[in-house]
C-alpha cells in the first residue's frame, strides 16, 4: 500500500483547469520530487491534497484512508504537512514558539513539545535564531522556521514547496545538508524545487506536471532524457537557474 | 531579570490590594486621594476596575489571543446578569449558583455563535458585524421580553438583612473582595493558558489561520473554544453586576457603548498578553474616574433645551452655554476620553501598552548592549 | 393589497432611500480605500445636530442647510481621513475597525457633552403635512427626504461614472497597485471617497430632521443598517447599495406591522443580515471586481 495515493485528481479555476486527473503515488521512505514549469500547477496539488482545497474529481488516500473533505489540520494529525511556497512564518513569535506551534500536533504537555522544539530547531540549524521573531528573519530564516514548524509535527510525508527558492547557493548547499538528515531520520518527502541540481540528487523518482497534466514520471535519470519533459521547459523557455524567486 | 522584576512589582500591587480596605477610611489615604475619593468611595472605584479588568480578560480570551474582534459582548455580560436574576427571583436559586448557571447559559450561546460564524468561515470585519448584530437582536428581545421586565428591567429584591447567600451585602468590602477575586482568578485562567497548548494555538490562529491549520491546529475548533469560554466569563461578569448595582435594565447594559468599554481595557493595555486587561482596566477607570469628578462635579442645572427656548439675546445665549460646558456640559467626558485613547493607542502603539513597554526595554537593552 | 401593507411598503421605500445614502457613503469609503468606519452613524448624528441648532438658533430651513453641508462636510471627511484614517490604510481590518470604533466613541460622548444627552426635534409648520398616494398617507417632508437621497445617490453615480476624477476613483476601487501604476494620486483619491462618504451620510441625516429626532445615540443604528445594506448589495456596489437600501426599509417597515411590537422591526433586519452574511457574503447583487 503506497503511503499516498492521488487518484484522477482533477481541479479547475472557473475556465481554468489547474490540475487535470493527475495520478501521484508516493511510497514510504522515498523522496519524491514534482517539477513543471510556473503556472504548471504543483502548488495547487499540494493544496488539493493537503486539505486546503477540495478537488473537483478524484480521491486522496493517506495511509489507505481516503481523505477527501479532511481538515488540513486534521491530515496534518495523520502525519501529513506541508510547507508553504510564499512562506508563513508566525510573525509576532520567536523561532522556537513558531516550532513550538508544530510540535504540540503530537504532545499535549508544554514541556514535552518544547524539547521536541529545541531537538528540531538544532536538526535544521537555526539554533542562533532561536529568540527572534518571525518577522524579523531573513528569507533563509523564514525558508528554515517553514520546514521546521512542519518537521515538529512528526510527520510521515512532508510536501515541501520550493523550500530553496530565493536562497543563495551557499544557503542551498545547506539546506541539501538539512533535507538529508530529515531523510535520515525517515521522514518521506514530496519536494516542488526549481533547482534542477537539488530535484536530481535528491529524489528517487519524479512527477513532471505541464498545464495541470502529469506528462512524465520515472527516476531522475530517465526524466532528463525525456523528449517530452524538454519540451514543455524549453517551451517555456525555462532557465534551471538557482536563486530565481518565481512570481507564483 | 525583566520578568522577575515585574513579578515583584505585582506582587507589591497584590498585596497593597488585599489590605487596601483596611485603610480607605484613614487619613492618609485621604491626604493622597483627590476629594471625597476615600472609605466606600475609594473602594467603588476600586471595585469597577477589578470588574472591568476581569471583563476585559473574559474578552482577551477571542478577541485578544484568538484575535477575532467581538463587539458584542455585552450581550454575554447582560445574558449572564439577567439569568442568574431570573433564576434568583422566579426558582429562589441562590446567585452564587446562578452564576454558574449565567456561565453555562452565555458559553452554550457562545459557542452557538461561534459554530454558525467560524462554520461559515466568517473572518475579520464580518465576524465583528454578527457580534454587533447578536448583540442588537439581544438588546431588542430583552427589551420587548416582559417576562424579564422589557425595557424598565428587573430590580433585584432588596434585603435589608442579607444573608451571605443573598450575594448581597450592605458594605463594600465583600463586593471589594469578591471584584478582586474574579480578577485574580481570570489572571490565573488566562496566564494558565498563555502557557499550555490552547495559548498557543489561539497565538497562531490569531496571526495566520493557513499556517496555524497546516500544522495541525484545528482552527475552527479552538476558536469555538475561546468564544464559548470568553462568552462564559462574561456572564459570570453579569451576575456579579447584576448583585452590586441590584438593578439590571437593557439599555444600559447590552448596548454598544458597554462591547466597547469591555475590550478597551485589553486593547489598550495589550490585546492577547495575560496582564494587558488588567493594566488598561488600571488606566482607563482612574482616568475616567477622575475625570467624572473634576469635571462633572457639579453642573448649572440648566438644561440644553432650557437653554434654546429661553428668550435671551444670542450673545448671552452664548455665554450661558459656554457656563453649561464648563460645569461639565451634558456629561460624557470621561467617554470622551477612552475614544481618545483607544484612537491614541490604535495609531501610536497598536499593540497596547506593554508591548510598547516591552519594545522600549528590548531597544534598550540593544543599545546599551551596541555600546559595551 | 390592504391599505396596511401599501402603507408599510411606501414608508418602507421612503425611509429605504435616505438609508440608501447613508449606505452609499459607507460602500464607496470601504470600495476606494478598504477600510471598514465604524464610526458612519456619527457624522449622521453631527449632519443632524448641525440642522437643528442651524434651525432653532438662527432659522435657516434644514433644506438650506443640506446644501450648505455639502462642501462642509467634505471638507471634515477631507481632514478626518488626512489626519486619523490615513495611518490605517492597508493595516489589518482589526486595527481600522479598533480605530473608527473609538472616533465613534469620541464622537457620541463629545455630542453628550455639548448638545446633552436629551433627545430633540424640530418642529416646523410643514412637518407634519401629508398626502393621499392611492389610500396611503405620505408626509411631504419624508418625500421630500427620498427625493433628496435619490438624488444624490443619483448624481454621486454620474459622478463615479462620467468625471475624470469619478473614474480614477473606480480605478481604485478596482485595484490599487493599477490605479497607482496610471499615475492615480492615491492619497488624494482617499481624501475625496472619505470626504464623499462622509457628506453623504450627513446630508441624509440633515433630510431627516424635520421628521426625526436627534441624540447623541442616533448613530450606531444607522451605521449598523448601512452595514447591512452595504453587505446584501454588495461591498463596493453602488446600485446594489441602493437596491438593499431599499429592500431594508420595506423588511423593516413590514416587520413592523407582522411583530408583536413595532418598535421590534429591526429584528428582521439584523436576522437578514446575518443570514446574509453566513450564506451571500459577497451580497445579493454581487461584490465589486466579481
Ligand atoms: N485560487 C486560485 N484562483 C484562480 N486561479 C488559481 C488559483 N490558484 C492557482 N491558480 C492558477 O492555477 C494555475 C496553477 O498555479 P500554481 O499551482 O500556483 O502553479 P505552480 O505552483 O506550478 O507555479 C496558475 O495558472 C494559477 O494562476
Ligand atoms: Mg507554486
């Protein structure tokens, strides 16, 4: 049994149809990830299945459970998260209260949670940080508290959307370092990136969306050599540059 | 430091507090004390700041940490007050009990209102509208309501030899006591959860509902929550006016005027922090209150419409009126005052005044640690 | 139809026209700037004041001083908006709500204090003229009310629509970082919405005075209707805010005849209201940009 399974899910914006039937399988321990061009619709997948929006058609099943028509905090209990590409810090928190906030999706009692806060907040490395305010970080901050804040609710599958857009290389290479030990740590993973030197070495197998439809899937390698993937990129004129900051 | 310091800075207040009764009759407390303002008088201003403190921590409760701005919990306030009554009156259940029953009836209709409103996804300016709206339904149906007395209200039945469980006393100092242990109990409530997971999920909910629901805070739920029990609060707030004034009628209760005053208090003081309430309930009745007696002292007599219809020439018209002000008009000065300063905090420190406290003693202590 | 009901339906649309201004003023404020004012009954409240004392202390007819209120009352919008509301633009909805909220509270007191708490009325020897319209009876000063607000809202409408600045207007309505982008003086455009509001919602006040009373506590219901009206026509959307006007004063003035006391009709009122608002947030006419 795959640990997510999207069926057919399908999804339009008055004339616009976002994400047209797109089958998406994710098996447990593997790091799955989902390119396309902007507009290509991965951010609207992420929301379909995570709850924030309800698909026209089609079903989602977590764990063997459809969850259509759940709560996003309620999947979030199930053990799935995801992180959000225009990032959402708690503005008016310190780092560790904005982990804090995640980690209470599994413990009940302060202390509890806030070791499990202080255990993750070392894990992504923002231990510096910790007194700050959510606003007052920069977007490599706010890129990390994002993952940190989904990693302390002790997910199973965590979707993470362009975590590394708007980074320096520098700050890519680190952020590599986190995602490996958050996979280490068996944590399976669906990741949105533009940096094709991230997707490539980081993932066992990736979806490729064009137009809302899912027109590849296979592993890194194959999906290189895929005529169709090249099309759909260079039809878009797409640059795999590190460090753009896409519009959507 | 800074906590620890403020910890003894209101524990000093706490126990000036406990023994302030003791003292209000002596002449030391007159020396300092503008005139008059000593014995009961000293107290009864004492017991609407603790009263007005707790509400306002009832209100904190949504509108602060939650961040769901009502502006209709006077009708929580005037729900509670006229149950606990009517219990008293028509089953001759002792207020103490009623208060509860005020309690559970204004959470239940708490709650009801928060299903319908969150259920509906109702945020921001359109969930404040129900709240007025909620209340504006409640004022009109208490006021056309004769079993509940419509519009001249209910005069609680006096006892002149009351008995503890009468909730009615002929002196201050119960009504002192009991005034100041709601409000140290709100505290405890609230402080208690400022620091458990419902704090913290309210916190979230309040500055951003996607990030707070992805991580697994179920928003609608905690919101339900926070109004229920805010709602709860605040009825329990009426039966306690409802004993000390021994009168309750709708206009003057469940009206706009009272939904603000009860969330002045946290606004100013610092919306969604624990001490904010009270701080601005400590603010807010002195200055009103003070205000009320330097300037609404005495009054000419002469009333506006008195004034026009008299058939004095324009100038002296003028001068009699500008007498009329000055002997504090036709009241409403200290009112005056709060819209001032909720506009002066919203515009100068929108977080309240110990956020704005606190964001000075950072920037301090930056600066002084810039300098070393 | 029993003569009743045509008399309720007439008074309803009658006073239903002076709500559709005080609502037009409130939908275009929140349609220009997005700001939510609390405090819209208030400059009724000091619209109504303004007639009474300009009657009774110096005679002047309260339909001079409606057209005297239109540049007066534009230029206190002006400076209000300059000076208190201008920081709030683009904050949270909290923070604008908190604001209007305590000018209101400023404002009913610092009538309490100058004018006193006592309710007034003018008496005037047309006041109480009325009618035959097909057996229901009409006073003429209650037209004359409806006539006025239509009127305006009428004329606000071309405004909006023919003028230079009445586009630019639309244009911020539409989308600010458009209107900017074609060179649109926001700040100014801000000015003159506010300062519209504000002359609308007094100038119907003023209409009002020869048949209402006046008190410091007039205000939060007629912000509170202009609310509704705002909400079940649309924010934004001027023509829904009169059609809603329209429909508030007949629900009301039905509901005054069906409950068990009239002075209950507001009942319906707020009932439609937050029925409105869980289930049509976007109006019954649809809001502005959809
Ligand atoms: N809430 C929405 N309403 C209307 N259109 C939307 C909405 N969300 C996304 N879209 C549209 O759906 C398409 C896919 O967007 P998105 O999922 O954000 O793409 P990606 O994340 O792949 O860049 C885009 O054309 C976008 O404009
Ligand atoms: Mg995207």
């Amino acid at each position: 049994m795959s640990l997510l399974e999207a069926r057919s899910v399908t999804r339009r914006f008055g004339g616009l149809t976002a994400v047209n039937a797109v089958d998406f399988r994710v098996e447990t321990g593997e790091i799955v990830g989902l390119i396309g061009p902007n507009g290509a619709g991965k951010t609207t997948f992420f929301n379909l299945i995570s709850g924030f929006l309800r698909p026209d058609e089609g079903d989602v099943l977590f764990d063997g459970h459809s969850i259509l028509g759940h709560k996003p905090s309620d999947i979030c209990k199930r053990g799935m998260t995801r992180t959000f590409q225009i990032v959402k810090p708690f503005p008016e928190m310190t780092v560790t209260d904005n982990v804090l906030v995640g980690a209470f999706n599994h413990h009940g009692d302060t202390g509890a949670a806030l070791a499990k806060a202080r255990s993750v907040i070392e894990l992504v490395g923002l231990g510096p940080q910790a007194g700050k305010l959510g606003r007052e970080l920069t977007v490599a901050g706010r890129k990390r508290v994002e993952l940190a804040k989904a990693l302390a609710t002790e997910p199973k599958l965590m979707l993470l959307d362009e975590v590394m857009a708007g980074l320096t290389p520098s700050e890519v290479g680190a952020m590599i370092e986190v995602l490996g030990r958050v996979r280490d740590a068996g944590v399976t993973m669906v990741i949105v990136e533009h940096v094709m030197q991230v997707i490539m070495n980081l993932s066992d197998r990736i979806y490729v969306l064009h137009h809302g439809e899912a027109i590849a899937e296979g592993p890194p390698r194959e999906i290189v050599a895929n005529p169709r993937v090249m099309e759909a990129y260079l039809g878009e004129s797409f640059v795999a540059e590190a460090g753009a900051e896409p519009a959507t | 430091m800074a906590g620890l310091r403020a910890n003894w800075f209101y524990l000093i207040v706490l126990a000036g507090l406990l023994m302030l009764p003791l003292f209000a009759e002596s002449d030391a407390v007159a020396a300092v004390m503008p005139r008059g303002l000593t014995g009961s008088a000293l107290l009864h201003v004492f017991v609407l700041i603790f009263f007005f403190a707790y509400m306002s921590q009832a209100w904190n409760i949504i509108g602060g940490f939650a961040g769901q701005l009502s502006i209709g919990h006077a009708a929580f306030f005037g729900i509670g007050a006229y149950v606990s009554t009517i219990c008293y009156i028509h089953f001759g259940l002792t207020p103490w009990l009623g208060m509860i029953v005020a309690a559970a009836v204004t959470g239940l209709i708490g709650a009801g209102l928060g299903l319908v409103s969150f259920h509906y996804g109702l945020k921001g300016p359109f969930f404040a509208l129900v709240t007025v709206a909620f209340a504006e339904i409640t004022r009109l149906v208490l006021l056309h309501w004769e079993f509940v007395g419509a519009a001249n209200g209910i005069l609680l039945p006096f006892s002149p030899d009351p008995t503890f469980w009468e909730f009615q006393f002929t002196t201050k100092e119960p009504y002192y006591y009991i005034a100041l242990a709601m409000m140290l109990g709100s505290i405890a409530l609230v402080g208690w959860i400022a620091r458990s997971r419902f704090g913290y999920y309210l916190h979230a909910i309040r500055q951003d509902e996607d990030a707070a629901e992805a991580v697994g805070v179920p928003t609608k739920r905690c919101k339900i929550q926070a109004i229920a029990l805010s709602a709860a609060l605040a009825g329990l707030g009426g039966t306690f006016y409802a004993q000390y004034t021994q009168y309750i009628v709708p206009d003057d209760m469940v009206v706009g005027r009272v939904s603000v005053e009860i969330l002045l208090g946290a606004v100013i003081g610092g919306a969604g922090t624990v001490m904010g309430p009270i701080v601005g309930a400590f603010i807010l009745i002195p200055v009103g209150e003070a205000t009320r007696v330097i300037f609404e002292g005495g009054g000419t007599g002469t009333s506006l419409s008195a004034l026009i219809a008299s058939d004095m020439g324009f100038a002296d018209k003028f001068l009699a009126y500008l007498d009329y002000l000055a002997a504090g008009g036709g009241g409403g000065l200290a009112i005056i005052l709060y819209g001032f300063l909720l506009m002066a905090v919203v515009l100068g420190m929108p977080g309240g005044v110990l956020p704005w406290l606190a964001g000075l003693r950072a920037r301090a202590a930056r600066r002084t640690r810039a300098r070393s | 139809m029993s003569d009743v009901y045509l008399q309720a339906l007439i008074s309803g649309l009658m006073i239903g026209g002076v709500y559709a201004l005080v609502a037009v003023g409130l939908t275009l404020i929140f349609g220009v700037m997005d700001i939510i004012n609390f405090a819209h009954g208030e400059f009724l409240m000091f619209g109504m004041y303004g007639a009474f004392f300009a009657s009774v202390l110096f005679g002047i007819d309260p339909y001079l001083s409606a057209v005297l209120a239109l540049p007066l009352f534009f230029a206190i919008g002006w400076t209000v908006q300059g000076v208190l509301i201008r920081p709030v633009v683009g904050k949270s909805h909290a923070i604008q709500i908190l604001l209007t909220l305590g000018l209101s509270l400023l404002m009913q007191a610092l009538a309490q204090f100058l004018f006193s708490a006592d309710f007034q009325s003018l008496k005037l020897d047309y006041g109480s003229a009325t009618f035959d319209l097909g057996g229901a009876r009409v006073s003429y000063t209650r037209l004359a009310a409806f006539l006025i607000a239509m009127g305006l809202c009428a004329a606000l409408w071309v405004f909006l629509q023919r003028t230079d600045t009445g586009r630019a207007l639309r244009a911020c309505a539409e989308e600010h970082e458009g209107a900017l982008a074609v060179g649109i003086d926001l700040r100014r455009m801000y000015k003159i919405a506010f300062g519209l509001g504000i002359a609308c919602v007094a100038i119907a006040g003023i209409a009002m005075t020869p048949f209402f009373y006046v008190a410091p506590v007039v205000g939060p219901k007629f912000t509170l209707v202009a609310f509704v009206i705002v909400v079940l026509g649309g924010l934004g959307n001027i023509p829904g805010a009169v059609a809603g006007a329209l429909i508030v004063g007949v629900v009301e003035s039905v509901g005054a005849l069906v409950m068990p006391s009239p002075s209950l009709k507001d009942l319906g009122v707020y009932l439609l209201f937050i029925l409105v608002l869980l289930f049509r947030p976007q109006g019954l006419f649809g809001a502005k940009g959809s």
